[in-house]
C-alpha cells in the first residue's frame, strides 16, 4: 500500500487510542510532523504533533478516507464552519520530493480529537449505510447551518423569520438532508401495517408505530432515557402554532424569549419527520415562510445524535476515563 500525507496534525494523541486505526481495505498511523509548527506540553515534555498518514491501495481510496474524516470531525465538533472546508492528500513521495527542493509541508488542521474522529472513521468505512449518513450530515451543514454561538442563549441573540424565499429553500433542504441522516439509519417512523395513516392522532401515538420505533432504537443502542433539547426562540411562529412540541419540561435556562424544552426522543424524531414530509418537501405551502433558523438546528442536533449513538460516540468526554498526561 502507498501511503498519502493529510496535512491533519494532532497534538492530544497521547490522551486517545493509539494507531494504527483499522478502516476496510485501509489503515492511518502517525508521522513526526515534517515542519515543527505544532508542539503539546506534558509535564516537563514538549511533544511534537503528529501528523495522520493514510495507507491505501490509491489515492482515490485516501481521498475516501479523508472524506470520512471530514465528516468524523463535523460530528464531533458540529461547527458549521468546517463542514465547508476541502482536504485533499498528498503522496509521500511526491511531497518528499517537493520538500527537498524547498517546498512546505502539506497543512489543513490542527484541532483537538483527531485521533476519536479517526476511529469514527474507521468504523464508517465498514457500513455502507453510515457512510452515506455521515456525507448527508455534511451537506445539510453545507446547504445551512447556524452559527452555534448564536444559538446558546447567554449570547442573547434571536434569529427573526426570515423574508427571503431564497432563506427558505436553504432552510428546506438542510432539513431534508439532516432528516435522510435518520432513514439512512433506519430510525424513522413507520407508518405500518396498513390502516395506520400517522404517527400520531389528536396528539396520542398510534401504540403499534410507537413500540416498534422505540423497539428499533433501542438496537442501534439510543438512549431513550436521555432527552432531546429542543430550541424555540421568540414568539410563536405559524408552524409551531400547527404543530407544538410535546415538551416534557423547560430547560432549565428558559426565560423570556427563550422558550427551550425537553422532548422525548421519539416525539422529536416525529416532529422532524413532520417538518421534512409537511413544510420542506414537495411544492412550498406559505407555511415554509415559517420555517426558522431553530427548525433547522433542532433537525440536525438530531441527526448529530442519532449518528453518534449509533456509532457509540455520544456524550464521548462524559463516557471516557481520560488518560492522565505523561509527565516522564
């Protein structure tokens, strides 16, 4: 296999599982950083960043790889800003070449768990069904996706409705490609067998959807257990007038215009479900004007979740027994 440069640098890979990171038909190791520019302090050490190496049977498989890398650190992260980003591999004997006649290193990211997202990926790689959900996690955050500083409430900002059509279908297909993240993993309702048009009537679970959605979340391993944060900001729009979270509780921190609530896990996969196949899909109702910059976090926070329990990712710094730094 040759082996192909990332540019993605680690400096906290001593606080993660260690390579070689075993993905289907290819595996990522570490490199001393060829340019010393990134260092983590342990104890009396200074340790250099390492940087991830791909080996693959190409560069097609390495550009896959560092794909799902991509995605990986999107979900870990969930900024917005890197969904946009673009990384490319290098071969290490083309970029050997170009450093000895002056040439830099490849260079694209140094930011924390790398190391987790590469184990993410790997794990990826061997599902056909989770790799198609991680991409159309990315794109839903291509098409759009609020700044996450905006949405926590201390910053007191408030996203109005906005009046631009073209806001509108952005907010539509973001939501159609975080709710696809869900189907892919097979965890939308289903309205089966025949005789049962909805998920829910006049408010009440239909008992035999119910059972046997919560039966299929609970083998992909989702905590039912665990609310789901659900974000409502302002006065009440048209579509939450229609259809109103069934909330279980306030959060903690609501007051004023910010109305956040507790949900259950099913309740907020039905309300996703509603705003995909009701508001975003299809010909546009008038109600799609209402769709706000909320709808969309609540869809994709979802998605986030779903992914990462799926993968056994989620609450991952709450779940680990941190290894203490070396200090020798």
């Amino acid at each position: 296999m040759s082996q192909f440069a990332t540019g993605l640098i680690t400096t906290d890979f001593l606080e993660h599982a260690r390579p070689p990171f075993i993905g289907k038909n290819w595996r990522l190791v570490y490199r001393v950083e060829p340019q010393p520019r990134h260092h983590m302090v342990y104890g009396r050490r200074v340790v250099r960043g390492r940087e991830i190496i791909i080996e693959a049977q190409n560069q097609v498989v390495a550009q896959k790889v560092i794909s799902l890398i991509h995605g990986a650190l999107l979900l870990l992260w969930n900024d917005p800003f890197m969904a946009d980003l673009y990384w490319r591999v290098e071969e290490v004997g083309t970029q050997k070449i170009r450093l000895k006649s002056g040439g830099k290193a490849l260079f694209q990211l140094e930011t924390g768990e790398i190391p987790v997202a590469c184990g993410i990926a790997a794990k990826l790689s061997f599902n056909r069904r989770l790799t198609y959900a991680v991409h159309k996690f990315v794109l839903s955050h291509q098409v759009y996706a609020p700044d996450l500083r905006s949405l926590d409430p201390s910053e007191g900002i408030h996203h109005p409705l906005s009046s631009f059509p073209e806001d509108h279908v952005r907010f539509s297909y973001a939501i159609i490609a975080a709710y696809s993240v869900i189907e892919e993993l097979a965890l939308e309702p289903r309205t089966f067998p025949p005789g049962h048009p909805s998920t829910i009537v006049k408010g009440v679970w239909d008992p035999y959807i119910k059972n046997e959605l919560e039966n299929r979340l609970k083998r992909a391993e989702v905590d039912l257990n665990d609310k789901v944060l659900w974000l409502l900001r302002g006065t009440k729009t048209r579509i939450e007038k229609h259809r109103p979270p069934r909330r279980i509780s306030k959060q903690k921190w609501a007051r004023g215009p910010v109305r956040d609530v507790q949900v259950e896990v099913i309740d907020a996969i039905a309300d996703a479900s509603w705003l995909r196949s009701k508001i975003s899909s299809h010909r546009f109702s008038t109600k799609v004007a209402a769709l706000s910059v909320y709808d969309v976090a609540n869809v994709q926070h979802l998605a986030r979740r779903m992914l990462l329990e799926r993968l056994g990712f989620w609450r991952y710094n709450l779940k680990r027994q941190k290894k203490p730094p070396p200090t020798g």
